[in-house]
C-alpha cells in the first residue's frame, strides 16, 4: 500500500523545507505541486499552459488540472512508497477527491502535519522571499537577492510583490478548510513552525516515522 503525508501550513510555514529535509531520511517522495506546475509551465504541456496565469496572479489553478496530475502520479506510484504531498490538496474539493484517488490507486492518507506559525513571522519571511513567477527561481530580498532588484537573474522576469499578499489570503480563504478536514478525521499533527528549521525537520521526522 502506498502511503500520504500530507504537508499543510500557510506560504512562508516552512512545509516546503521541512518536507524536502525529511524525505531522503525516511526514504519518502517528495512531491511538490509547485514545482510540478512550474516544470510544467516551462515546458509548455497542456496544463502547463492552463496554469500559468493562475499562477502569476498568485491565484489557485483549477482543482481538475491538480486531480490530474495526482491521478496520474498516485497510478505511476510503486506500492510500498512513502509520499510527502507539499502542496496538495490545497482546497476541500481537493482534500476530497484525494479521498477516492487514493481508494482507487491502493493508497492511504496516514497524516497530515500542520505547519503553524504566526502571521508577523509568515509576513516576515514571506516578505522577504520572491519565486520568479514566470521560470520558479527562488530569492530572498536580504539572503539572497537577485544582482538586479526586481529582476530574475535566471530568465530577466520582473517580480510583483501584490503577488504575495493574494497567495496569503488565498491560503486563509481556501486552504483552511482543508485544515479542519483532516482534523475531523482525527489526523493533523501540528508543529510550531516558528522554531528553528531543525528543531522543525525533527519535530516532523518524529510525526512521519
Ligand atoms: P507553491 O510552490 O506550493 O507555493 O505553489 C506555487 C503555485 O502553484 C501556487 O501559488 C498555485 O498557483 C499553484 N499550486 C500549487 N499547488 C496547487 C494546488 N494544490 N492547487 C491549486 N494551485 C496550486
């Protein structure tokens, strides 16, 4: 039986890192639904092409071009594996819809770690952190900006920082009703994402194992 972690917390939560430190040592797959649209996006596929304006407005793609996508990831997926979903489900229709994926593809949602932190530090990083929209280069404004500000050093897109207040007041909008999905099914393990990115990455380790 394939096995689901789902990540979930609000941009800037930290899922991303702590999830992609965890997976090798738990020999788990990290698939982030991001970076997916992103490769898509920049080779052109079809949904690729759907969602790049979603995307560059810092808005949601449709939920059926993200069901797609993990229909067909859950289908290619050898038993046994271990999946760390960053990223996904992001909306109550998706958080459903995994439900049946999983039934039909021999898979299980064992947990769902809730990443928390509170606003003025998710403002504080989020601040801080550009993903060039258009070619998905990362950046931090003090850590490691771009030569040129408001530039991608990588494909010369320009940066728009409206982009980011929308992405957090999607989460709240869309994303939190996923949180109290899984609570209802007793399966959220929260961590305090404000620590510090090990004590985070071991906190989660703890949860997965
Ligand atoms: P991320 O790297 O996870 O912050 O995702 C970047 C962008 O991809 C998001 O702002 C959305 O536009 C899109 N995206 C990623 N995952 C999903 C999802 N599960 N549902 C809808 N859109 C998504």
């Amino acid at each position: 039986m394939k096995k689901i972690i789902i990540f979930l917390g609000a941009p800037g939560a930290g899922k991303g890192t702590a999830a992609g430190a965890v997976a090798p040592k738990l020999n788990a797959r990290h698939v982030s639904t991001g970076a997916m649209l992103r490769d898509a996006v920049a080779r052109k596929t079809p949904a690729g092409v759907e969602a790049e304006g979603y995307m560059k407005a810092g808005g949601l793609v449709p939920d059926a071009v993200l069901c797609k996508m993990i229909a067909e990831l859950l289908a290619e997926t050898a038993s046994d594996t271990t999946l760390f979903f960053d990223g996904f489900p992001r909306t109550l229709a998706q958080a459903e819809a995994l439900e049946t994926l999983a039934k039909d593809n021999d898979a299980i949602v064992k947990c769902a770690v809730l990443i928390d932190a509170p606003q003025e530090i998710l403002l504080e990083r989020m601040g801080g952190r550009r993903v060039c929209p258009k070619c998905g280069a990362g950046y931090h404004v003090k850590n490691l900006p771009p030569k040129k500000e408001g530039i991608c050093d990588a494909c010369g897109a320009e940066d728009q920082p409206a982009t980011i207040r929308h992405r957090l007041e999607v989460y709240e909008t869309s994303t939190a009703p996923v949180i109290d999905f899984y609570r209802k099914a007793d399966k959220v393990v929260a961590i305090d994402g404000s620590q510090d990115a090990a004590v985070v990455a071991d906190a989660v380790f703890n949860a997965c194992k």
